[in-house]
C-alpha cells in the first residue's frame, strides 16, 4: 500500500492549495493532474516512483478537496498557483501527467513553461478543434458547442445538477465492461468514490469551471508546445470525452510527441500501467 502525506500551502492572495505527495520524497517532481471531478489522490506506480527517483505531486484544482475556490479560476491562474507551489518545494524541472480531464491542465503547464515534460494518459482531446469536433457524439458535440456559443451558461448548467454521485454514475455508464469491471473492483471503487467525495465537498462549482475550461477552445496552441508529449491510450477506452481517435489527431499537432496505443486496454491505464508510463516520462528529458 503506498502511503500519501497531504499538504496545504498558503498562496501570495491567501487561497489554500492542497496537494498530496507519494514516490521519493527528495526525487524530481511530477506535478499530476487528477481526472474530472477528483480530489485527494488514488496513488499509481509508488514502487517504480520511488525507483526512478520521481516525487508524484497530485494537486487539487482550486474549488475541489483541499484547495479554496478561486473565482478567477483558468488555465493561467492554475499555472500561477502549481509554479508557486514549485517555488516552495525548490523545484525547477518539472514534470507532469493528465489523466482524463486533467490532460489540457498538464499543458498548460507545458505551455507556461513550468513543466518539461508531459505524460497524458486516457485524455481528454481539444474537442473543440474542427477534426475532432466531426468525431464526437451528439450529446458530447452539444455540450462542446454551447461551451464555445455560451461558456458562463454551460459551467452554471453543470453547477446546479451535479454531484459526485451523478459523476459516478457517468463514469461507469460510459465505461467498457473492462474498465467498469476495473473501477468498480471491491479495492478501487472506495477510492475512486472516495476522490469523488472530496472532489465535491465544497459543492459542484469548481469540476463545472474544470469542464467548461476542458470543453471551451483551449487559450493556448498544442503546435506551439515545444516540450516532449507522451500520449497514453487504451484502444479498449470507450469515454466519450477523451479522444476519440485515441490520439491520432492530437499526436499529428505535437512538435515532439509520441503515441503509445495499448490493445486490449480501457482508460485505467494510469494503474495498470503506471510503472511503463513513469519511466517513459522519467527518460523524456
């Protein structure tokens, strides 16, 4: 069992930022980005991160868990407050991963130049961008389209219907028998509700401000992201909110990325191949 320490710090506008630590504690510091609606931390790959020297740092998005609201809240700001959270932990090489829809706040990170390399695993596409919009299912096209027509309308619909019970609900109605079985596994599905619980003690507010950011055309280029990519897919993944070419489109953008395809494979990637994907990221710069 890997043990997690959790950890507040105060940032510069008096927000708490909570995070969550697990690997080598002195090792070089991943910056991971938990999937939607997800506080706290279901650690992956503890033995191989303490192996490869990795210190894995989960931080909670401002409005979920441990972290305060932020009005304010984009993909700037997040940046703003994983660098200061940096600045204190004496870090300046970063890394980081995404999963799910944490993918586009790991790039962020890459495009501000606070992490060096990026690991994203089951992740959500820019759903926005006109190849991958053709793709998409109705009912995911909709919502991608009133997020791009009227973003305010789409955060403040989500707000006032969600929970984390619902969000549970939808993960595994949208999940393939393999992943299904994985997620509800009498060891997984208390953590996983458990980071759903937390993700949703200050109510629904912060994941509606994640997914419309996730949703809306993201305000930086992929072309423009210089730092290594490394994209994690399993083809047996059926979310319609991850990419649904299973990279294909979003690989080709990339300046410097690679595309690993898993057969057989749903998005519980992030556990069940935790130790390949950290020590692909440890090798990328």
């Amino acid at each position: 069992m890997t043990d997690v320490i959790s950890h507040t710090l105060t940032l510069s506008d008096g927000r708490g930022l909570g995070w969550h630590e697990w690997g080598a504690p002195a090792g070089r510091v991943v910056i991971f980005c938990s999937g939607a609606g997800m506080a706290g931390a279901i650690p992956f790959g503890g033995a191989a991160a303490e192996r490869l020297g990795l210190r894995i740092v989960a931080v909670d998005r401002a409005g979920l868990g441990a972290s305060d609201a932020d009005p304010e809240k984009s993909f700037q700001r997040w940046s703003a407050d994983v660098a200061a959270l940096l600045k204190h932990l004496g870090e300046d090489n970063a890394l980081a991963m995404g999963f799910s829809q944490g993918a586009p706040f790991a790039l962020a990170l890459a495009d501000a130049g606070v992490a060096k390399a990026v690991a994203l695993v089951s992740g959500q596409d820019e759903l926005s961008a006109p190849k991958v919009f053709a793709q998409l299912p109705e009912p995911v096209a909709d919502m991608v389209q009133l997020a791009k027509d009227d973003p305010a309308r789409l955060e403040a619909d989500i707000a006032a219907f969600a929970t984390a019970d619902w969000l549970w609900q939808m993960i595994e109605t949208m999940s393939g028998p393999q992943d299904r079985a994985y997620y509800a596994g009498e060891a997984f599905a208390p953590l996983y509700r458990a980071a759903l619980a937390d993700g949703f003690r200050q109510g629904a507010a912060g994941y509606a401000r994640d997914t419309r950011l996730a949703m809306e055309p993201w305000p930086f280029r992929v072309e423009e992201i210089a730092c290594p990519v490394a994209l994690w897919f399993g083809l047996a993944d059926t979310s319609p909110v991850h990419s649904p070419d299973f990279g294909a489109t979003l690989h080709g953008r990339f300046v410097n990325s690679t595309l690993h395809r898993l057969e057989g494979e749903g998005s519980a990637i992030l556990w069940s191949h935790a130790d390949a994907i950290l020590g692909d990221l440890a090798a990328a710069i």
